[in-house]
C-alpha cells in the first residue's frame, strides 16, 4: 500500500515518500511509573538543566545536570543509586556540560563544552580519565574548539562539534558530525560546513546556519547516521561511520510558521548566548525546523519528530512521530498520549520508556537569563523541574 517512489540522483538511493503513511495512524497511551522533583514536596530532589537522559541495560536511568555539573543514577522505580561528577577542573570534575552517554563497558562519558573535553567515568561513578578534542594533529587550536554532543558507537563517540581557527580574515568555524576515538581525536567527518566571519562586523547567530545537525541526529552503535544537513526542508541524510553517504529519505511536508510567541521565545534563547559576545547579531526563521529529532529504534525504524508533531500536537499528547522502516518507508505515525506538554518539556523516548522533563525550557531560560521577565521567574521557581517516567 506504500504510494511512494524511489530513484537514484549522482549514485544515492532516494526514497521519495507521500505525506500519509502505508499503515495509517496509531496511539500509544503511556502509564505513569513514577516522578522526581514534586514541587510540593519540601523533600523532593532539586533539579537544574536536565541536559540529558540515557539508560543501561538494567533500566537504570541517567541524568545529566549541566547546571550542577554530576550525572544521577535512578533505578527502574526511580530510586537513587549513585551521582558522578561535580563541577570544577580536576579529576572527575567538569563544567558548561551539554550531553552524556553510555559506554559499552559500562563507562559513562561527558562531554564538556568549552573547551571541549571528553570526561570519563567508571561504571561505579569513580574517575576514568579525560580528554581532549582534537580535530588534527596541530595542538595550538585544540583549545577553542566546541564539543556539543556525544553517542556511543561501539568504543568509539559520534560527535558534534565546532571547530574555531582565528586568522587574518576573521574567525573560521567548521561545525562538524563525526566519529572519535576514545582519546578525543576525530576520525572521521560524517558531514561537515564551515562558515566565515568578520569578527569586526560583530558575532552573528544565524539560526537556519548553526541548527543544521545539532540535536537534529541519531546514530545506530553499527555506526549508520542519519541527520538532516539543512535547516529547512524534510531530508533525512543517511550515512556510514565514514561519511560515506548510502541514502536520502524525503517526505512531503508543510513548513510550520512560528507564531509571534514561538519567534520571540527562540530570539530570547538566542539572545543569551549573544550576551557572551561584542556586538552580536541574532537572526532566527520564521519556521520552526521541518524535523525536530531522529530516533533509530532497535528494531530498525527510525522515529522522526517534526515541528508538526511537537508544535501542533493534539492536547494530551506528547509528540506525533512519523515511523520509517528500514528502506526509508514511511509506514506510520505514532502518538505519544501522557502527562505533559511538548512545548514546554523535553521527550525522552527510550527503548519502552518515555520521561518527561518537566519545566524544561523555563530551566534553560532561566540558567541563561534569556530575557525571562521577573514572573516568569516565579513561575519556574513554583514550577521546579520534574522528571516524570511513563511507560510505553
């Protein structure tokens, strides 16, 4: 029943598919297990940005704190086990952490945003070592360049990452997808644009140019990638660990317009890492990106949530998510119904699991100070942060 087609442009498969899935819709209701950071709980765990949330194998559930700097451990009912981490430079210390994940061997590694350090951790939350990103062999420029998110492959890292040179025409960023080694060297650009700027016409965040890949991707642990390479438009880029590409996965799809709120919200956002810098200029888009994450599941498809389906979701349902088989054929689309809302927490889907981090763009907001008005931090300090886990 799949109304598609597939043709071949320069050598790659494109698997052009229609806006309605083969298979129809779906809705999955979610059960609630349990929640952390109750707000009328004068006990309950603090939380600051929840960065981050992984899982093992036992169901013990990780959460990355960027704010305060440590990795919680939960158990399947939401018990405390361990923490790893805390904020600082020396062993087993870090700071300004933007993701986490887990290891094979049971180690857990974070990854420091500037400069950009890999921080190891043993399975006990003991110190393992750290190191540093490098993106060649010329040691000078390893310590201005920006790591923002780290994935197991295997032994080895899928990494996103920005790497800054200052020359004579300015500063030049690479900003980058690929894999590492253990020791922090990039082995591999999975894709990669660079832009210019002219430093003296002051700093500019293009929101279209820095949110190409960024938190936009997944990876499978065999090493197959598959991320948008635009802003606009809804491309799914499929590659191996080596940057060699294999497929391209297109759907039709209606841009969604941000509404007034929604454009002022993503400016304020920006503006507080334009506060960082001289004269900055901050441009955000009148639409919100087509795709919004990529989720490879286990059993071969790959999840997509679009702006659709986070920014316009029905009340009562935590995201809509068009299902892909392994081909690149979009087969259905999955509803998420629970406790939370899209626009204002983060989803978490995990193998059987889904958590809701509650109050999560009024953490960021308030950690950056991004033009957050006195009642709305009010709000957030009433609200707090909670971390809710549904079953699927």
């Amino acid at each position: 029943d799949w109304a598609g087609r597939e043709e071949v442009r320069d050598g790659i498969r494109h698997v052009l598919n229609p806006a309605t899935p083969a298979e129809g819709t779906r809705e999955i209701e979610l059960r609630e297990l349990w929640t952390l950071g109750d707000p009328e709980d004068e006990e309950a765990e603090l939380f600051g940005v929840v960065a981050t949330i992984f899982e093992d194998d036992a169901d013990n559930l990780y959460l990355l704190d960027s704010q305060l700097s440590e990795v919680r451990v939960y158990d399947s009912q939401g018990q405390p086990l361990r923490s790893m981490g805390r904020l600082g430079e020396g062993p087993g210390e870090f700071q300004n952490a933007g993701d986490a994940c887990r290891l094979p061997d049971g180690r857990v590694v974070v990854a420091q945003t500037f400069p950009g350090k890999l921080i190891y951790f043993n399975a006990d939350g003991t110190p393992a070592g750290e190191a540093t990103l490098q993106l060649n062999e010329t040691a000078p420029t390893q310590s201005f360049n920006v790591l923002t998110e780290v994935r197991s492959v295997g032994e080895r890292l899928a990494v996103t990452c920005i790497g800054q040179q200052f020359g004579e025409a300015g500063l030049t960023q690479e900003y980058i997808l690929g894999v590492c080694d253990p020791s922090g060297m990039l082995a591999s650009r999975v894709f990669t644009h660079a832009m210019q700027i002219d430093i003296s016409q002051g700093y500019p965040f293009h929101e279209a140019e820095t949110s190409r890949v960024t938190r936009r991707w997944g990876v499978r642990s065999d090493g197959t990638f598959y991320t948008p390479i635009e802003y606009h438009g809804y491309q799914i880029h499929v590659f191996d660990a080596n940057g060699n590409p294999q497929m391209v996965i297109e759907r039709e799809f209606d841009s969604v317009p941000r509404t007034p709120e929604e454009r002022q919200r993503v400016e304020d956002m920006f503006a507080g890492f334009a506060r960082q810098m001289p004269n900055a200029q901050v441009h955000v888009e009148s639409v919100h990106a087509d795709i919004e994450s990529i989720i490879p599941r286990n059993d071969g498809s790959i999840w997509v949530l679009t702006s659709a389906g986070r920014w316009r979701a029905s009340e009562g349902v935590l995201g809509v998510y068009d299902v892909f088989d392994a081909g690149g054929r979009f087969v259905e689309q999955v509803s998420l119904r629970g406790p939370g809302d899209p626009e204002e927490d983060n989803i978490v889907v995990l193998r059987d699991r889904v958590v809701v981090v509650g109050n999560f763009m009024g953490s960021v907001s308030s950690a950056m100070g991004a033009g957050a008005e006195d009642e709305e931090d009010e709000a957030f300090e009433e609200q707090g942060v909670t971390i809710t886990c549904l079953e699927m």
